[in-house]
C-alpha cells in the first residue's frame, strides 16, 4: 500500500508547474490592469494616478496577508493553498468584468483579488521544498517566480488580440477561465516529501520526509544572523519589488505616451517580460550550480535592473527598448533567489519565511506603482523611471548587506 502511496505523489516537475499555474492565476488580473491601461483609462475617465492606486491596493493587500498568509498554508498544506489562491483569482476576475464600472468598485475588487496571491505563492514555496531535491530548488524557484512574467507577457499579448478589438472586460472573463484550470488540475500529495530524493538547506528541519543524514548545512550562523539576514532581504524586496513592478504597469502607458502604437508597446512589453522569464530560469541554474550565491547573485540582477530603468528614462526608441529588456530582465530576474534564500535561512518554517519576502513586495507593490503613477501624471515618466532606478540600486546595497551579515554569522571574512 505505501508503495502505491509512493507512485502517485506528483514528480517534482509537476510540482514547479502546478506552483508556477497557480501564480500566474493569482497575478494576472494585476497585470491586465496595466497591460489595458490605455483602454481603461479612456472607458472610466480616470488617469495614471488611479491605474497605480488599483495595483497598489492589489499589493497592499497582498502584503498585508502574506504573513498570515504563510502561517495558514503551513496550517492547511499546499494543495489547500494554491487551490484557494487559484478560486479566488477566477471569482474577483469575473465580478471585474461584470461591475468594474467606476474607479472605487476597482479599488474594492482589487484588494480582494490580492488575497489570491499570498496563498499561491506560499503554497508553491511550501510544495517546492517538501517535493523538490535541494540541489534542484534553484531552478524550482526561478521557474515559479519566472511565471509572473509569463503573466505579463500573457497580459502582453492580450493588448493586440482582445484589448484593441473588443475591449478590456472580456480579458478578465478569459482570466477567469484559466484560474479555475489551474484550480481543479491542482494534485494532491504536495506536502508529502520524497525520502529519497528531497533534502533540505538547514539542520532542525521539520519537513515531511525530512533526512538529517541528507542535509546540507553549509555551516549556517546563528538563527539570530539568518533572521537579520531576512529582514534584510524583505526590505530589498520591497524596495526592488516596488521598481520591478511598476515597470510592466505603465511600460505600455509610458510607450504610447511617447509615440509608440498601442500594439507595439504590448508586444514590447511581452518580448521585455520574456526576458525576465528567462533571466529567472536561468538565475535558478546559476544558484543550483554554486549553492549558497543566491544573496549575491540577487544583488547583481538588482543594479541591472537599475541599469534598465535609466534606459527608459532616456526615452529614445532603441535605448528604451534595451532598458526595458534590462529593467525587466535584471528588475525581476532576481525574485525566485530571494525566496530560495529566504526557504534556506528559515528551512522549517518555508511557507512563513516567503511570507516574509512576500510581505516585502507587496508593500513595495503596493507603494511603487502609486508613485510611480504620481510622478509619471506630473513630473513625466522620465522622472518616474529615474526614481526606480534609484530604488532598484538601493535594494542591490541591501542584498548585498545580507550576504555580509550571513558571512560574519558564520566567522568569516565579510
């Protein structure tokens, strides 16, 4: 009987897929938002102010949940989570379509549909570090974090095949539809870690099928440096989420604004956010390869990232178009490490240490894009771009300063 048991628990590919579905359902009504900026702002009247208002309650609430959030998905399990992630998703995506009619209905909406994400995305951490080996979780984490621009590369995408012809709502109901999807195909037996296979980053872990024998422990420091450390890392997340995210916001926006076609500028947006699927992916294989580079590596995509946003606030077509690749690329590359950092300096508590580095960009994309919006409505998106680029350099510093504070804890050199 264990035997069967054993055969139908899901491989550790279907769990990266499942945890990396189940984000893009919870996220994608977000980036609809900005991806059909344009149709929006003309259908309701309202300018950039009130787009960044919409995704900051998205986040806010987000944030405000994560932790909580994390708690109850170590409560409840994976499986529970990512389904309740992705049935909240379906059911705010449909009432956005049918009464999205005025500016404070969405403001209400979008803080609901932001519960979604802190289930998905505790849930999917949970499952990758019962149901994954640790020598693959770099990968893992970078292929769930890689499916938020594959939601806005979907949003993208949107903007030429149903945004320009039939208009913004029927893009929610198509949100919709894929998020109960992923919902029913949500298997069970994600919690139940594979003995064989999965280890862990810490000693002490408390995990299913956890095997000290197997465990790699890297001379960790003390609980009071890895704590440090996270705080450390939440805060860069929320300074470097508010700059990452604000990017596929108004990106579209920004382009038309500055003579580019509406087509164009969600095509932009896709090919930028492609980049930043493959620079998650490919910062996974990098951290798998030399274990313990995920604090340093993060720093380094962050001040590319930096390096994006002045592209874009030079605003000449090519520039632009080599800053969005960068920004995007460099801006959000960097997510799937910090929660591996996070799961590995907390390797007990997974789902409550994301909920830590989740809490850090919710609040940097609640705060962000509102912003964001401010300055793009009046100083211009030059300015706007220029500002996240400096948050985007100072959450590099704090990446980097978390790495120190990890050596010390251990006695090495800084």
């Amino acid at each position: 009987m264990s035997q069967v048991v054993e055969h139908r628990r899901p491989g550790p590919l279907r769990v990266i897929v499942t945890a990396a579905t189940a984000l893009v359902a919870a996220v994608l009504p977000m980036f609809l938002i900005g991806a059909l900026g344009p149709r929006i702002i003309a259908d309701l009247g309202v300018d950039e102010v009130a787009i960044g208002a919409v995704v900051a309650v998205f986040f806010l609430a987000s944030a405000l949940l994560s932790l909580p959030g994390g708690a109850l998905t170590d409560r409840v399990g994976s499986t529970a989570a990512l389904r309740i992630g992705a049935l909240i998703a379906a059911t705010l995506s449909v009432i956005i379509a049918l009464l999205g009619q005025a500016l404070w209905i969405l403001l209400v909406l979008f803080a609901l549909a932001g519960a979604a994400v802190p289930m998905a995305d505790t849930g999917g951490a949970r499952a990758i570090a019962a149901g994954v080996p640790v020598d693959r979780q770099g990968i893992a984490f970078g292929g769930k974090e890689a499916s938020i621009p594959v939601a806005a590369l979907l949003a993208g995408l949107v903007v030429p095949v149903l945004g320009a012809q039939v208009g913004w709502r029927p893009a929610y109901a198509v949100a919709a539809g894929l998020a109960v999807v992923v919902a029913v195909l949500v298997p069970r037996g994600l919690d139940t870690a594979r003995r064989a296979d999965v280890t862990v980053a810490a000693a002490g872990s408390t995990l299913p099928g956890h095997d000290p024998a197997r465990t790699r422990s890297d001379d960790h420091p003390p609980v009071t440096s890895r704590r440090a450390a996270l705080v450390l890392l939440a805060v860069a997340a929320g300074l470097g989420g508010g700059a990452a995210n604000s990017a596929p916001t108004f990106l579209v926006t920004s382009a038309v604004v500055g003579g580019m076609t509406e087509a164009r500028a969600g095509l932009l947006l896709a090919v930028a956010s492609g980049a930043g699927v493959l620079m998650r992916l490919l910062s996974g294989v990098a951290a798998d390869r030399y274990h313990g580079s995920e604090r340093r590596l993060t720093a380094v995509l962050m001040g590319i990232g930096a390096l994006g946003m002045v592209g874009l606030a030079v605003g000449s077509p090519v520039i632009a178009g080599v800053g969005a690749i960068l920004a995007f690329g460099g801006g959000w590359g960097w997510t799937g490490l910090a929660f591996l950092a996070a799961v590995r300096l907390l390797a007990d508590r997974p789902a409550r240490a994301a909920g830590a580095i989740l809490a850090g960009l919710g609040s940097g994309g609640a705060l962000g894009p509102l912003a964001f919006g401010a300055l793009a409505a009046g100083p211009g998106y030059a300015v706007a771009w220029s500002a996240g680029a400096g948050a985007l350099l100072t959450a590099a510093v704090l990446a980097g300063t978390a790495e120190v504070v990890i050596r010390r804890g251990r006695g090495g050199p800084p």
